[in-house]
C-alpha cells in the first residue's frame, strides 16, 4: 500500500498531523504513551497505572495510538488470554516528547496555579469596580 506524503505544517487546517497532534496530547494518549516508556503492560495493568481510566476509554485510546503506529499489541495464544502493549520505535520517540512536557507540567502546575489566583482576584477586582 502506498501512501502520498506531502508538506505537512500542523497550522494549516487540513492538514493530517492535527490528527496525529490530537492522538499523542489527548489525555489518555499522553499518559498511557508515558506509562509505556517505562515498560511494557498488559491491559489491566495498564489501566491500573493510567488511573481513572475507563475500559472502554483505553481500549479506544490503544487502538488509535497502535493503529498510528506508536503502540504493538501482542497477544498471546494461552488461556486466559494474554495481550502485552508496548511502543513501537515511533512510539518511543512521541513518548519522550510528551513524557517531557508531562513533567514540565508536574514541575510548574504551582506557577500556573498562581497565575490563576492572580487572574481571578485582578478579574474579581475589575468586575466590581464596573458594577454600579
């Protein structure tokens, strides 16, 4: 199967990485590819790392992330049956990506939490300030 590449710029509207930029930053994709960077895990595994995770939200979210070539879903023919998921080599490199704006985030939720404060109480202040 062949596939056309062409200039991709995540800016223009059609253009396909927004989907791929939308799979790895959603919520879920980023933090079961962050789990995945460690190691390898079976599903209820997975799910128990994720935390909060729905079944059926990561079922969805492997398919999607494997179906972009960043996840390997192997399962193995033994009873009960025995799925392992890992990242594939793109998967890794979209994995330490996002795995460093995730701890980025951990590191300055404090600062943002600040700035929020700090917007709501100049907000507050303003929004009195014009009530007559």
């Amino acid at each position: 199967m062949e596939v056309s590449v062409q200039a991709v710029s995540v800016k223009a509207p059609m253009c396909p990485s927004r989907g791929v930029l939308e799979h790895v930053t959603s919520r879920w994709g980023v933090l079961v590819l962050a789990s995945l960077v460690e190691r390898s895990y079976r599903f209820s595994e997975l799910r128990r790392e994720v935390g909060g995770v729905s079944e059926k939200m990561l079922a969805q979210t492997l398919q999607t992330l494997e179906r972009d070539g960043f996840v390997l879903r192997v399962a193995r023919p033994v009873i009960p049956p025995h799925v392992d998921y890992s990242l594939t080599p793109l998967g890794r490199e979209a994995a330490e990506q996002v795995w460093a704006l995730a701890r980025w985030t951990e590191r300055r939720t404090g600062a943002v939490q600040e700035a929020r404060a700090a917007y709501d109480e100049a907000r507050a202040a303003y929004d009195e300030a014009r009530t007559p």
